[in-house]
C-alpha cells in the first residue's frame, strides 16, 4: 500500500484582535498546534492539539479547509473563558 501524501492545512488570515486572543493565551500557558490525525494515533483529517498548562487533549477531527479557523476559533474560546479568572 503506498504511503499518503502529506496535505498541509489550509491557512487563515489572523486580526489583530486574533492575536490578542493568542498572546493572551500564551502568556497563561494555553498553547494549541495542528496535527495530522496518524500523529495522535486517531482516525480523522486534522485535530487541534490543546495544552493548557501541562494537561493536553484533542479536539474532534476537522478537515484540511476548516482545522486552521477552528484553532482560531479556540483562542478565543480559551481567553474568553479564563480572562476574568
């Protein structure tokens, strides 16, 4: 069986307001990456890799067109959530 060809993610255009949402969550230890689904040993075209302080979990899986707007999309979510903590 041949080997897959590597398909990077589509891209998306950050704000400004986006990358508050991503130095805020940096600053507080929320971290996310992109991965392929055979790199976390799960079925699926892409997942978002999210590690708030040194817990790390998985979102559902995202095909290549949507994966990079749903990892923008949980920047926000995460700021939003803990900022008035």
């Amino acid at each position: 069986m041949p080997k897959s060809k590597y398909k990077p993610p589509v891209r998306t255009v950050y704000l400004k307001e986006d990358y508050e949402a991503v130095d805020w969550c940096h600053k507080n230890r929320i971290t996310m990456c992109v991965i392929p689904g055979y790199l976390c040993d799960r079925r699926g075209d892409y997942y978002v890799e999210i590690k708030i302080k040194d817990k790390v979990v998985y979102s559902p899986p995202y095909d290549k067109n949507e994966v990079a707007d749903k990892q923008k999309e949980f920047y926000h979510y995460y700021k939003n959530k803990y900022e008035n903590n």
